[in-house]
C-alpha cells in the first residue's frame, strides 16, 4: 500500500474522494486506538470505519471500545458503514462472531459490482 498511498493518499483520503458528492459537511478521523474519548450519537451524522492491520481476535482494549461505540452508534440509529476491519467490528457489535482464518491472513482488494445506487457512494459505478 504505500505507493498507493503516495499516489492517493490513505484510507480517510481514499473514502473522502469517493463520498465527496454525497457529503458537503465536516469530516472528522478518529484514530481508535489513540482516541481519549469517541463522539456520540448526537455529534455524528455517520460513521465509516475503516481497515487496519490489527486483528480483531486480540481483544485489545482499544478493539472492545469501539465495538461497544459501533453497538451504541447502531442503537441510535447512526448510518454507519465498515470496510474489512470495520465491517468485523460492526458484525461482532450486532452479535456477529470474528475469528481467525485458518489459512491465513487474507489481504488485498478484489472487483466488486454495485448492483443499485447508493446515496453514500453515488459516484460509484454501476
């Protein structure tokens, strides 16, 4: 990733060129392991949460802190999407179950297809 990241920028930057025509407000990065303290419900119109190197099966505690934040944020109604560690993190604050892959770690992109718009991502190509 770092020569993407020195052509394109990071995750934050990456998902802020995407969602640019759909999101005119203010965009605010969190850094979980290193955030003091994590904005509620009332202070967020959405929430992305992104990739990470760590694995979610270690239970650090900065890990079980956002996944009781992704519980609260859900209750409330929060709008949030997960890519790849997100998305365990959200699975395992609805309930979901993540664990280790016995063949190892997977890593990479691969091609997806949008099968309808979506107001988040309205630039994405069908």
């Amino acid at each position: 990733m770092p020569r993407t990241r020195e052509r394109r920028g990071g995750f934050s930057e990456l998902i802020r060129e995407q969602a640019r025509s759909s999101w005119g407000g203010e965009w605010l990065d969190v850094d979980l392991p290193a955030a003091a303290r994590l904005p509620g419900p009332a202070e967020l119109a959405g929430v992305i949460v992104t990739g990470s190197a760590a694995h979610l099966t270690d239970n650090e505690p900065w890990m079980l802190q956002g996944v009781e934040w992704l519980r609260e944020l859900t209750h409330a109604g929060t709008p949030i999407l997960g890519i790849c560690f997100g998305h365990q993190m959200l699975g395992q604050a609805l309930g979901g179950r993540v664990d280790r892959n016995p063949r190892g770690r997977e890593m990479g992109s691969v091609e997806v297809r949008v099968s309808a718009p979506h107001p988040l991502l309205p630039d994405t190509r069908l």
